[in-house]
C-alpha cells in the first residue's frame, strides 16, 4: 500500500505543471500598448495573436510591462528574448 501511495506521489509531482494561457484582457491590452508604440494594426494584431500561444498569462503581464517601458526581471530576460524572437519569426518574416 505505501509503496502504491509513494509511486502515485512521485507521478503526481513529476507531471508537468501547466501554465494558464494568457486571458482576453491581457491580449486586448497587449494590442492598445503596441498600437500606442507602433500604430500598425497588422503588426500589433499579429502580435497579440502571436502572444496567446507562444506566452502563459504571467509571463504576458512581463511583456505587457516591458512594452510600457519596464525591464524584465534577471531571470525572465532569456524567455523574453526567445518570445521577441519567435513573435518576430511569425509576425516580421525576414527580420
């Protein structure tokens, strides 16, 4: 019984934890600040299209904040390069 109960522990915290995926609030503010930075409402569209599959709703809020003209935290400045690259790849191809 204890070594049943050990395996369903062991299983239970080696399934990947799923992050949320960003809401439609944060898409919408996502679009308005990039209108408010680019005026190109293909770009941003793509953009904020982009951000819902590429991003979880809390790492939306860091890029969200970064657009309004703040840093990354240290440890998110890797992820958000990638996200800036990847949003890029689909959105501006042959950046």
């Amino acid at each position: 019984m204890r070594l049943g109960l050990a395996l369903v522990g062991v299983i239970v915290f080696a399934a990947p934890a799923f992050a949320a995926a960003p809401t439609p609030a944060q898409k919408t503010e996502f679009y308005q600040v990039c209108m408010g930075i680019a005026s190109d409402d293909t770009l941003c569209s793509c953009k904020a299209d982009a951000a819902m599959s590429l991003i979880d709703e809390r790492f939306m809020g860091v890029v969200i904040a970064s657009m309004k003209g703040g840093s990354p935290a240290e440890g998110d400045y890797a992820a958000y390069n990638t996200y800036v690259a990847k949003s890029n790849q689909v959105c501006k191809p042959n950046y």
